[in-house]
C-alpha cells in the first residue's frame, strides 16, 4: 500500500514500520508541476499531465439490446408424493447444507458473534444472518447478511436483481437487524457483455447489464437503502476449443446494519412446542427460475417480483415485534419456498411443525406443489409463543400475516391441504438428513 | 496505602488475532490492568514482563504460523535479542515463571507455550515434549465442545471447575506426546488439565465431541505447578452468555463458563502474589 506521509513525521514513520518489521520505502513527493513524473536511476521514465491521467480514457459506449426471451410456464404434473419432492429440494446444492464448509472458517473470532452461522439445538441449524458484536463492552450489534439469486437471470435480470436485494434484507431483518439503520454493498459477477466475434450476444449481455443497473437503482431507492460499496468482475467467461461458457448474471447483494441491543437478536429455529407459526407475506405463482422447477428440469417464466413497498411496512412492523420481544424464531423463504423453509425451522429446533396450506394467503388457482415450493419474494416464517399472540396479530393488523400452524413435540412436519388431506408427513430426521448428506463429506 | 493492582498482560504480534478479547476477559474478571502489548514493543524494550502478574499468549497465527504453528514465533521468542540487552522475551518469561507468576495460552498461545517447552515442563527443564499437530480431520475446524476438568489437577485456572463448554478453532489442535512415559507422567501429575469428552462429561476420542484426535483426549496441560496453563478451546470466546450457541433457546447465566479460568487466575493473584 501507499501512504503520504508529512516530510517532517519520515524519520519517526521509517523508525516504526522498522520496529514493526514493514518495508517502508519513501519513493517522491507531491509537486504542483500539473505532471506524474516517474525517473529510474535519474532517467525520466514517465511524464503525465494530471489532465491525461484524469480524463484520458475515452468514454465507451457499449451497445445494448433488451430482447425478452419467449418463455412459457411449463405443464408439470401434479407430483404423487411430496415427501419425496420436498427430500430431492433439500439435498439439491443451492439449498443443502453448507456447514462442512462454514466449520472452516472462524465465525467466532474476537469473541463477539451473537448470532452464528450454524444455530439450533444440535448447532446445525441455516441461519440467516449473522450478528456480532465489534465493541465487547457494548450491546449494539451489526448484522450482516447477504443475497443471491442468479438463476432469475435466466428469465430477467431486473427481477434477479430485485430478488437479491430483497433477499439480503429479509434475511438481515429476520434476525433483528434494523431495516432503518442499514446499507448494501452491490457485488457482481457477469459475463463479458461487450459484443464482439467472441460474445456475438454481447448486446443481450450489455441489456442484461442495465436492467439489473435499473433494479439496482428502482429497489435501493425504494427500501432507503445507500450502497456504500460493491466490486466487480466483468469477464467470466471460459473457452476451450468451440465450448465457451459464460457464467450467469450474478449480483451478491450484501447488507450491513445495526441492532440497536444484539440480545433481542433472534434465530430461525423453532423454539418450543405450542407456539403458533404465522407466515408473513403473499404467496403468488412465481416458480420461474425456481429450484423445484430447476430440479424437474424446467426454468418457467414467471419469475418472482418485488412489492418494495409492503415488504418495507411488514419489516418496520418485524423489527417492532422483535423490539417488543414477541418472536420466537424467525426465517426467511427463498430457495425451495415455503416446505423448505418448514422443514428447516423444525430440524433446527428439533421438533415438529403442522400447518394447513389452507390458510395460506395464496393466488387463485395455485396448486399445492406451487403454494409448497413458490419462491415469491418478501415472506418470512415467524413463531410466537401463545401468551404473544393478541400483540403480535395487533401489530400486523391490516398485513399479510397468516397463522398457519402450530409447533408439535411430535418430531415431524405435518403439511395438510384443503379438507386436511395430508400432502407431507416426513419425521424431522429424515429431512435434515436429505439436507445434510450431500455436502457433509466434502 | 493505595491497594495492589492485579496487572495482566497480553501479547500481541504479527498474526495474533484474540488479545483484544483476552484483555476484556481479564478486565471483566477483575483485573485492574489488561495491556495489549506488542511483541515489537517488548523487543524494544519499552515494556516488560516484570512488570506484569499474568501472562496472556493469545490465539491467531503468530508470525504466520510459518514452520507450523506458532513455531516462527517461538523461535523469534527464544531468540531476537530485546534492543540494547542480550536478554531474550523467553529469559523476561523464564523469570516471570521463577516470581510465581501465572501465565496462559490460548490456542495459538498454547502452541505457542508447548513449542517453546513451557508446557509441560515436566523435570523443569525447558526441552520441547509435546506438540500439537494437524487434526485427524485435516482440516480447521470451529466447533464448540464439553470439556472435562481433572478435579486433582494442581491448574489454578480450573480450580473448583467441573466441566466447561467452549469453541475450539484450529487446524493444528492434536495434542501429541514424544512417547508414552511423557503421556503417562502427564496423567499420574495430573497434568492434562482438560479432556474433550461427550455430552455425559466423559473423555472421549469419538469425533466430533474430540474435534481434531488428541491423544488422550487432552484438550490442555499445565505445568507442574498449575501456573502455567495452555489449552486448544478458547476459554475467552464464552464469557457472556450471548456467546453461547444456543443462547436463544436456552435459560443461561450473564456469565459465561469461560470467564470461571480469568477469576481463577485473578483471585490466586489477589491471594497469594500481592498479599
């Protein structure tokens, strides 16, 4: 790294980088010669003026053309058994667990992580976000959490975009972070988007590009959210011989904030049996890019979009519930919907969920598979003990907030539809193990 | 007359990455001074071990943990001269250990203290006889485990302590002898402090309840004096009770187990170092 160093603090700077074993090397000054003037053993080896160095690239302009794919929503057939759909969503690589590779790194260094990236009764548990505490005499807590949802892309980049972004706060609110004391940090990874004889679809890539800028800037704006950083790396793209693969459009959305006391942090795991599950948000049929139709194959076209604005009302109301300490757990729906996200609570806290999709606010029309593994946006999974029912239910009184079920002892989640047809019924073990055993060696 | 200060020390260095939390640890459990000093500021004689009752080596990976853990920085202990002096930061410790001063490493600075033959220090000698090495696993690891406490053991740090719950961290945790007699007279002294062991608190070398394959089970040794004290779990990451895995589903005291080896230490101090 390079420091300016006032001449009359060299001596002392060179004496202390010495004693701290650092290289220190005083290489030249500032001048007001308006030029960058570089010598080697007394010979000039550079001499730019300020303004080249400043304003001499020229501005590129790159083509771009926004061509909607013609994609259709595929005719899937009514699964026989979803015990067995929900198992194959939760061994699938985006949604199984990832704790042989988290144990590897120190989440727990400087002794100030509140909320850990592995929770629950047997310390296995996805958590959402992680909380900590970089100041040990104090309470405050930053939560960080993240976004990512690149097979969107496929379909749209803006509504990629808008899922990231949502995603990262929802998970950053599901564990008490303060959605009005928060930033984001944009991270892409793209392919090559300049047209070229090696990127003939270039101008698609280029579009690709501004409409995820267009969400970038529609989302943030609406959620209030600065970006205070992010980072870029354009050209990802491999070739050998006539193969070129190009990776998809890929934004990881981080988000970084404030939990005004990391002791009302809450995790995703169910708590105790009895308390009441509520679902919080609207389930639409949104499986476009979704992983239960990745896992049949198909990608669909009705990507899942953002309703910025009742997303932020049902988080500002979250974080009173949580202010108030009326939620006991609390997760997010994403990858695998609303049966992922089930089963997830109910390993993690070691015992049972029952809920009727029957009180699930969903579309018209929508079949049990869809309600089940729909990845609509903004949705979270709550569980309140019942003594905080009256309270909670008054807080999102005129909101997207339905109870839904309740936690059992019975150790199995229990999913009933219409006329309490059993739809999954699945011992709590068996679904951690589908969830586990993919990664667990690796 | 003013009352004595309890004075604690932690070493800080290129690599170290848990002094800050080892110095809060020490001011929560009751010490009046908890510096963070810097090896380079020890080598340049600024400051000084004597000046000190408890020694912290903290976790990380001291210079690099180049030569294998914290052996670089054993090295650099044993041997780089303090500035103007041919007196090393081991001769400071060597003489902090003969006043009856207690000192404790913390992962890292338990490799650290085994590497430079401070632990065990069975005939008193300063000869290296055990070492920690890479997990069976082979690979880092954190993960919280049930350690047993040998109720015999002379440890200041562990007196009147049963069993604590604490994180390990590390790659290199294996605790290995140079042969059996060094791993007997460990256990006949009493020496292996604390033993990884399952959920009904009994030593144990079925991963993952022993994380990285211990030879019996150690977890951390003492010397024969119970002043100096290492281990692989980090005693400084539970201190309150939010540092808990489980501290949302479960009813926990404020106090962390971890802190219990802090107040030890800091009480012996008060009672026996500045009566």
């Amino acid at each position: 790294m390079t420091l300016a160093v006032p001449a009359d603090k060299l001596e002392a700077f060179v004496t202390l980088a010495k004693e701290m074993d650092v290289e220190a090397t005083d290489l030249g000054n500032f001048t007001d010669s308006g030029y960058f003037h570089c010598l080697f053993e007394g010979k000039t080896v550079s001499y730019l003026s300020m303004e080249f160095l400043h304003e001499g690239v020229p501005q590129m302009v790159i083509p771009a053309k926004w061509q909607p794919k013609s994609l259709s929503e595929p005719e899937v057939e009514t699964p026989k058994n979803l015990n067995d759909e929900l198992q194959k969503l939760l061994s699938r690589l985006n949604i199984c667990s990832k704790e042989s590779v988290v144990r590897r790194y120190d989440h727990e260094v400087q002794a100030g992580t509140v909320i850990k990236p592995l929770v629950g009764v047997a310390n296995d548990g996805p958590s959402d976000a992680a909380v900590f505490r970089p100041i040990l005499d104090s309470f405050t807590g930053v939560v960080v959490s993240h976004g990512i949802c690149p097979s969107y892309s496929d379909i749209d980049t803006y509504h990629m975009m808008a899922c990231a972004i949502d995603e990262g706060l929802r998970n950053y609110v599901a564990v008490g972070g303060d959605i009005d004391h928060v930033a984001g940090l944009d991270n892409f990874c793209w392919c090559d988007p300049v047209q070229s004889e090696k990127t003939p679809d270039g101008e698609y890539k280029a579009a690709q590009l501004v409409r995820a800028n267009k969400a970038l800037y529609d989302y943030c704006v609406a959620f209030g959210v600065p970006l205070i950083s992010g980072k870029d790396s354009m050209k990802n793209d491999y070739q050998i011989g006539d193969t070129k693969i190009s990776i998809p459009p890929t934004v990881l959305f981080s988000v970084i904030g404030k939990i005004a006391d990391a002791r009302k942090s809450v995790s995703m795991d169910v708590k105790r049996p009895d308390d009441l599950v509520y679902l919080l948000g609207d389930t639409h049929n949104e499986l476009g890019g979704s992983e239960y139709y990745a896992e049949l194959g198909e990608l669909g076209s009705n990507v899942p979009k953002v309703d910025a604005e009742s997303a932020l009302h049902r988080y500002r109301t979250l974080n009173k519930a949580q202010e108030q300490q009326l939620v006991a757990s609390c997760h997010d729906l994403s990858d695998g919907g609303l049966a992922v996200a089930l089963a997830e609570k109910a390993f993690a806290g070691g015992y049972g969920i029952k809920v009727s999709l029957a009180k699930v606010a969903a579309d018209v029309g929508m079949r049990e598979d869809q309600i089940l593994f729909s990845e609509s946006q903004s949705r979270l999974l709550v569980t309140v003990h019942r003594e905080n029912q009256t309270t909670f239910e008054a807080l999102f009184k005129g909101q997207s907030c339905q109870r839904i079920g309740t936690v059992c002892t019975q150790p199995e989640l229990l999913v009933t539809g219409e006329n309490n047809k059993v739809l999954i019924s699945s011992p709590i073990d068996l679904l951690k193990e589908a969830w586990q055993a993919p990664l667990r060696e690796m | 007359m003013m009352p004595k200060q309890v004075k604690a020390i932690v070493i800080a260095g290129n690599g170290t990455n848990c002094e800050r939390e080892v110095a809060f640890a020490c001011q929560l459990a009751g010490a009046d001074v908890a510096d963070i000093v810097h090896v380079a500021e020890l080598l340049a004689g600024r400051a000084k071990l004597e000046d000190y009752h408890f020694l912290n080596l903290a976790g990380g990976f001291l210079d690099g943990d180049d030569l294998g853990s914290a052996k670089a920085g054993a090295n650099r202990l044993l041997n780089a001269k303090i500035a103007g002096s041919q007196e090393t930061i081991a001769d400071q410790i060597r003489q902090f250990v003969a006043d009856g001063k207690l000192v404790m490493g913390v992962c890292n600075g338990f490799q650290l203290m085994v590497k430079m033959g401070l632990l065990p220090a069975l005939a008193g000698g300063s000869k290296q006889s055990c070492s920690l090495t890479f997990n069976d696993g082979g690979r880092f690891e954190d993960r919280w485990t049930w350690l047993k406490v040998d109720s015999d053991s002379p440890c200041i740090f562990t007196r009147g302590l049963d069993a604590v719950y604490l994180p390990v961290r590390h790659g290199e945790g294996k605790f290995v002898a140079d042969n059996k007699q060094t791993l007997g007279q460990l256990e006949q002294q009493n020496l292996a402090v604390v033993k990884y062991a399952d959920v009904n608190l009994h030593p144990t070398m079925e991963y993952p309840d022993n994380p990285n394959g211990s030879e019996c089970a150690i977890a951390g040794i003492c010397d024969p004096t119970g002043r100096l004290f290492g281990l692989m779990p980090h005693p400084e990451a539970y201190i309150h009770r939010t540092h808990h895995p489980r501290w949302t589903r479960e009813e926990l005291p404020e106090e962390g187990m971890g802190l219990w080896m802090y107040q030890n230490a800091i009480s012996f101090i008060r009672e026996e170092l500045l009566k």
